[in-house]
C-alpha cells in the first residue's frame, strides 16, 4: 500500500540539474530499504522555482527539498523516507537561518502565496506520463460535458463571455476566433496549436507540455467539437524534446482510451491530434508561418487576410491557439465563464504565465491574475535583484517586447497597458536587468536576434533590421552621431509600419522602448563616448589613479602591448590609444589603483 | 472510452491515489519510526493504518506520516492522533491489531480507545 508519494521535477531545468538521476538512485535506495511497495515517485513537470532545482517535494507531509544532489538521495531515503525524519539542510527556506518549524508550507511562501495557478493547475502536481492521474484531476471531464450536454455554439458563447484572450502575444479574444471558424463551412476544418515558443528566456509554453500535456489536447479536442473539425495539430519545436516524448506519449495514451479518435464517448464525435516538429525557426511562431510550415513549405508568413479562420491549412478554415490559451479552457468549461472572467482586470481576464529569468533571484515559472503589478512579480514572487544591485529596467514579450524602467513599475500588467507604454504581453518571457546592463548594448541584443531570424520574405524586415543594427553597432562603438539617433527612430516607424507579419512589425520596439525611456544612455554613448554601465568595450578608459599608484611598476611589466608608462615609486599612466583593454593590469595591481570609466 | 461513466470510473479510482499530494488533512496520524520505533515493530503497524485508512476511503480526512523518536523509547511502537484543536491521543506499544481497532474506533467512530493510550500505562 502506498503511503507517500515522492514528487520530482521532471521539467527541463531541473533535468538538466540531474534529476533524472536523482530520481533512478531514490527508486533504488527505496528498494534497498524495502519501501518499494509504500512509498511511489512520481516525475511531475515543473513546480515553478526553477533557481533551486533539482526539486522534490515529499506527500503527505508536503516536505519541499532544493537544491537536491545525487549525493543527498541516501539521506533522504535513510533518514526521511524510512524513519520519518526531515532532512533539514535540504528543507527549502526562502528567508536564509528560519527554524525548520518556522518553515512555511510551499503554498505559503513568498513565491507561491499570491500566485493562482490556473493554466498550471497540474504541473508540478501529477505525473504527466500518466493519463489515469489527469483525470484525477478532473481531466476530460470538460470535454465529456461539452459532447454531452452542449452545442457548439454554447461553447463559443462560454468562451467569448469568459474573456479569455490569446496568450501567444497578440491577445485576440479566442471565443470570437473561434466563431469566425465557426461560421466557414468547409469540408475540412483544423485546429492548430502553436508550441513554437521562440523568445529568449521564455519557457511557458514548454513547462505546460511538459507538466500537463493533456489539458492541451482536451482544448483542442473542444476546440474542434466547437468549429466542426476532426483534426489538431500540434506544431512544436524540435528543440524541446521532453515536451515532445511527453506530448507523444499523452496522445498515444489518449488514443487508446478512446478520448481521441473515432466516436468518442459515444458521440460521434471524431477527432484526432498529429505533432508536427518545428526545426526552430523564430518566425514559425507567426501563424501563417507556422501554417505554411506544417504545409511542409519553406516558414514563411503569408498576407492577412485571408485570416486562418476563413483560409488557413491547407486552405481550409483554421484555428491557431497558444498553449497556454489551450491549458486555460478545461476549467472555463467546467468552473463556467463568470468563474473565469472574475479574475484579471476589464481589459484582461484570467491569469497569465511568465517565464521569470535575468538578475532576479527567483528564476522561474509563476502565474498570477492579470493586473498584478510588476513590482510585485519582481519583488515580492521573484525575491528582487541577487548582489544587492539596483533594479534598471525589465523586458517584457521578448524581442518584439519593450523594456518598462523602474518608475513604470506599479502599473498593473494587463494588455492594454503594457501596449500603451510601449512594451507588449508577447508569451509571457520577462527578462529582468540591473544597472550593470547597458541599455543600447540591450537592445542590440534583440536586433541581433531577429536579423538573424528575419526569414527574408519582405524588405522591411530583412533589410531594414539589418541597418537597425549597424546603426546600433556603430552607437556601441562609439562612432555614433546624435543624428543616428533620429535615424534609428524614423527607421523604425517605417519598419513597423510595412513588415508583412509581426516579426517585422515588432523587432523595432525594444530600440523603441530604450530610446524613449533610455535616451540619456544613448546620448552618453554619442556626446561623451562613455557607456554609463561600463560594457560597451569601446567606450571603456583604463584609467590609474594617481593618488592611489605607488609605483611599482608591476603593471608596466605585466602590460602587453607596453601602454603603461612611469618611473618607479611614480605613479604611472596609460596610454589610451595603445591600451587593447585586456584587463591584466587591473588584475596585477595590488593597490586597487586601476579603475575602467 | 464510450461512456462518461467510464471515465468517472477511473477519476474515482484515482483520486484516492492523488489526495495524497493535497497536503494535510484534519486527522493526522503519526507514527514513531525512529531506529526505536522501527526495532519495536512500527512498520507493520504504519503499513496496517495505510491500508486500513485507504480502505475505508478516509483519505480526504486522515493524513497517516511518520514521526522522529519523541523520547519515549520503551513505549514504541507510539502512534498519535492529532485532530483540529483536540488533544492530541498518543497510543503505545500498538501492534497491526491495535492499529486496526484505533482506525474503527477512534478514526471512524470518534471515539479513543482508553485503554491503548499512554495515560493507561501510566496508571
């Protein structure tokens, strides 16, 4: 009989921690003991505080270790498992010197008090590998309740009354996406459900395939019962092959419990799911992209309208939802559209996943009710800025996202807003920097990216990110002009006002957002040739102090390329124009003389 | 699947399994299973209150865990019951069948069985 449940996370992050392994050694230190018939592990997807994995977390007495090691497993087993005592170095303690019995229960720390997990429900919670433990948790019975006892036209009136918007980026109400597909009559309808997730730092949508891949694939099957169509797919990235392994093996399991395929529950209802592999292409994540790319063509975004829902893949009515959009509708259907709508502000209902990641010490997953504000997602969930540095600014949607400073921070994180000052939602991806970071060096950053990802179909985008960037390239390196300036920003109207899909419509906002809230930044690097954070390597002076230079000349010697100059027991000097900025003077001087302006 | 009984079926099967993860519930039964706990006989006795807990479907209202050694070694096997603010019953030297009666009597039947408690061996 079993009588304790292990819980390890089996998401990406703590797997490459070596999870895995921990979890292989656990079963075998479990059967040494003789436990193998009381106590189950159970490899779940990701709890969410991804800075300390590995995690595990022990049922009934919901012990939450971090930080775990292979080398900790005896302990754990020796001491815990069979004699019933907490490992108390591994216990995780969010404020450093807590007693053990101070120690908050997981649901009641800082990082996990205010959040409400909705499109996460599960992850974290059940073994992803296992269909029986999905529908412990209520799992089809909102596509049961769908077959049985709605039309499809009720369910597109559940979902547009409970507001729910699209959580790829663009925010499109889905319930009137999936009227328009609704409407078409065809004889073949898809529904397609877009995991290419693309942005640096975001991870969403792959900790919900890898946590809970069943709730997608219920979502879609409701999504076809409520557009007329018999068959999903889903278009994710080669690069995530957890997600993938479990995504395929959800779907093989779904299948043979007959809650895909044909007549399912005795409805007549048919409707089955395909995977489609993405070779990584940023641009793949743009709907008529991604379409053109299961279509087995070059991914290339196409011209709206025609819209998906009127002619999509293959030319037939289709609709294109995000992962996490898909992960919300078991409970809509079940919970009902008030339930929904009764979180989240006017603007935006519903909860919203962010991928926490940068200089914050709470790296990881959260999910909290729209309007929240981001300094509560910053400082209060994600714990602040580690090394006692200064918060500077946080990039929201990626690179086609903005960057909000600091006197933006108590804004209430919704849609609207964040499009109003000159960010975006995007996925989810939030990058948080401190005041190490340049902003222009930022933002050259993203543009890089996307001159590399810009598939080249339309000249705004492939040429002009391309001159985006030199202009960037040439401020970083100190050749700029205050005119660059108004250059970069003219450039970028134009390429948001004529790139063919959003790529190309929203690479420019992260020079956009820098300039308009960094702009001291900019001018330092073009008037004064200095980068105020110390990281553009152009602008940077090695520069010895005389009053603190005792001359010992240790620097001189060590110098390379003979740029330090002086007499012994004078303090010395450094040759600006042939200093190659290597930093070994820096490192040799004992006196702390040498200092980078 | 060809009927929503069958998938009714399973959920309830399962969640019997999975309400372990939901934390603690009101009636947490501890075990002593320190090195003395486990020489004096404390694993068939934790084994017995699983079973029989599951079996009667008390899951939702009974979290059976272990406990450390609480100082009274030559008690062991020492099973306690902590309910709300009741206080809390600690029963010594309990074997499988003690266990079983404490499930029935006390667990389902509210009542604690005087005689298996400490307050008895020390009279």
């Amino acid at each position: 009989m079993i009588r304790s449940h292990v819980l390890i996370c089996g998401g990406t992050g703590c797997t490459s921690g070596g999870s895995q392994a921990i979890g292989e050694k656990l079963q075998r230190e479990i059967d040494r003991l003789g436990l193998t018939d009381e106590i189950k592990i159970v490899r779940t997807g990701c709890f969410g505080l991804c800075a300390n994995g590995p995690v595990m977390i022990v049922y009934p007495e919901g012990t939450f270790y971090s930080h775990v090691k292979v080398e900790d497993v005896t302990d754990i087993a020796e001491e815990h498992l069979l004699k019933g005592r907490v490992v108390e170095r591994l216990v995780y303690k969010e404020a450093e010197g807590l007693k053990l019995e101070d120690v908050p229960a997981l649901g009641e720390t800082n990082f996990y008090k205010t959040q409400l997990r909705v499109a996460l429900r599960n992850c974290g919670v059940i073994d992803p590998e296992n269909i029986e433990e999905y529908i412990a948790m209520d799992g089809y019975q909102a596509l049961g309740k769908v077959l049985t006892e709605m039309t499809p036209q009720e369910v597109i009136d559940v979902m547009k009354k409970s507001g729910l918007r699209g959580r790829g980026g663009a925010g499109f109400p889905t319930g009137t996406k999936w009227q328009f597909a609704a409407a078409n009559t065809a004889d073949q309808k898809y529904v397609v459900c877009n995991a290419d997730e693309g942005d640096p730092g975001a991870f969403m949508d792959r900790s919900v395939l890898e946590g809970d891949p069943h709730a997608v694939l219920e979502a879609m099957a409701i999504a076809g019962y409520a557009i007329g169509a018999s068959k999903g797919y889903i278009y994710v990235r080669a690069e995530y092959p957890i997600a993938v392994h479990r995504l395929e093996v959800a779907i093989g399991q779904a299948r043979e419990y007959g809650l895909l395929g044909e007549d399912i529950f005795g409805t007549g209802f048919n409707f089955d799911i395909d995977v489609r592999l993405g070779a990584g292409a940023f641009v793949c994540g743009e709907e008529t992209a991604l379409l053109t790319s299961i279509e087995g063509n070059r991914g290339e975004p196409r011209n709206k309208p025609p819209f998906p829902a009127n002619k999509g893949l293959f030319a037939k009515p289709t609709i294109i939802n995000n992962v996490e959009t898909l992960a919300n509708i078991p409970q809509i259907i079940l919970k009902g559209a008030d339930w929904f709508a009764s979180m989240g502000t006017e603007d935006s209902r519903g909860t919203k996943v962010f991928a926490l990641g940068g200089a914050i010490n709470n790296t990881g997953l959260v999910e909290i009710p729209l309007g929240t504000t981001l300094r509560h997602i910053i400082y209060d969930i994600g714990g602040g800025i580690p090394n006692g540095r200064k918060f500077k600014a946080v990039q929201t949607g990626g690179p086609s996202g903005g960057c909000i400073p600091a006197s933006l921070l108590d804004t209430p994180i919704d849609y609207g807003n964040l499009t109003r000052i000159g960010a975006m939602m995007g996925s989810g991806g939030m990058i948080v920097t401190d005041d190490s970071t340049c902003m222009v060096d930022f933002a050259r950053f993203f543009l890089d990216f996307t001159v590399d990802e810009s598939c080249g179909k339309c000249t705004p985008c492939r040429i002009g990110t391309r001159r985006l960037l030199e202009l960037l390239n040439k401020i970083t390196e100190g050749n700029g002009t205050l005119e660059d300036l108004d250059k970069l920003e003219e450039l970028c109207k134009y390429i948001k006002a004529n790139s063919l899909c959003a790529l190309g419509q929203t690479a420019p906002n992260p020079v956009l957002s820098t300039l308009k809230y960094f702009r001291d930044e900019y001018e330092a690097h073009v008037v004064e040739k200095r980068c105020p954070a110390g990281v553009c390597k152009n602008l940077m002076r090695y520069y010895i102090q005389p009053d603190v230079c005792r001359g010992c000349t240790a620097c001189a010697r060590k110098c390379p390329v003979g740029a330090i100059s002086g007499k012994v027991k004078e303090p010395h000097v450094i040759d600006t124009t042939k200093c190659i900025k290597c930093g070994a003077c820096i490192e040799t001087c004992k006196f702390n003389a040498i200092v980078k302006k | 699947m060809k009927s929503l009984e069958e998938l009714a079926k399973i959920r309830e099967r399962m969640q019997n399994k999975v309400v372990l993860r939901e934390g603690q519930a009101n009636i947490r039964v501890a075990v002593g299973m320190a090195t003395c706990g486990i020489a004096a006989g404390a694993r068939p006795v934790l084994n017995t209150l699983v079973e029989e807990v599951a079996k009667r479907n008390l899951n939702d209202k009974v979290t059976v865990t272990q406990t450390g050694c609480i100082g009274m070694c030559r008690f062991e096997p020492i099973v306690e019951v902590f309910e709300g603010d009741k206080e809390r019953v600690t029963y010594i030297k309990v074997t499988p069948e003690k266990a079983k009666e404490i499930v029935e009597k006390h667990l389902v039947g509210g009542n604690p069985i005087a005689e298996y408690t400490i307050g008895a061996a020390e009279n």
